[in-house]
C-alpha cells in the first residue's frame, strides 16, 4: 500500500473510533440504566433513572431529583452536579468526578455528557430520549 492508502485508512479509522469507544446508549441497554441509582462523590443520593412515573426518576418532572431548584438535582445549574464548571457535574465535560451510576449495588458508569472517547460516561438526554423515558 502507498502512503496516500495508509492515511485514507487512518483517518477512516479515526472516524469510527469516536463512535466504536464512546458511551453511546442503545435501546438495549436500557434495562439495566431502568431503576439504577445515582450518587454523587460525597454520596449524596441524586435520584434514579427510569422512566418518568416513577417517584425519584431524574426524569419525573415532579421529583425534586429533577427539578431546577433542588441542590440533590443535576439539572440545577447553580448545584455542583448540575453547572458546567464543577469537577462532580454531570454536564462538565471535563469532570473528574461526575455523578456514579449503580445497580444492584454495582457501578454501571457515570453520568456525564463526556469526553466522548469516555465508554462508561453516558449522556443523561441521550438515556432519557433512546430509553423513551420522557
């Protein structure tokens, strides 16, 4: 192969990687996201997730774990697990710490909108809209 096949092959590569690596929901994964449970660093209980009847879903408009104004909420921009700039948010990119996925007492992951290159950070949105959970 010539250089100019091995740089097409590379950049191919590169392309899919993001894609092949990253923490990407599929609607078969669901069960295991469904009644999981969420903590911060300090174990602060930050709700569940599952679809949106349930009582401490993230996703229940009417739970205080998703609401704008509770400090246990991720989608409180003004609570260290909610803005864009703390090392515990779940919507920092860059956060060292984001919010812990368990189940069964397990750590499945984190909640967090990345890095991308991240396979067990997952997007809260990206749960919630592929799980049908809104």
């Amino acid at each position: 192969m010539n250089n100019n096949s091995n740089l097409i092959i590379f950049f191919i590569f590169l392309f899919f990687s993001n894609h092949i690596f990253s923490g990407e929901v599929n609607s078969w994964d669901c069960y295991k996201f469904e009644k999981s449970k969420i903590y911060g660093e300090s174990g602060d209980y930050l709700g569940s997730i599952g679809p949106s009847w349930l009582s401490e879903s993230i996703f229940n408009t009417s739970s205080q774990y998703s609401s704008i104004w509770s400090q246990d909420s991720i989608f409180n921009n003004d609570s260290k697990y909610g803005n864009s700039f703390s090392s515990e948010s779940a919507f920092n990119e860059d956060a060292s710490s984001p919010p812990k996925i368990y189940k069964d007492g397990e750590l499945i992951g984190f909640l967090s909108i990345g890095p991308s290159w991240a396979g067990d950070r997952f997007h809260p949105y990206d749960i919630k809209f592929t799980c049908d959970w809104d």
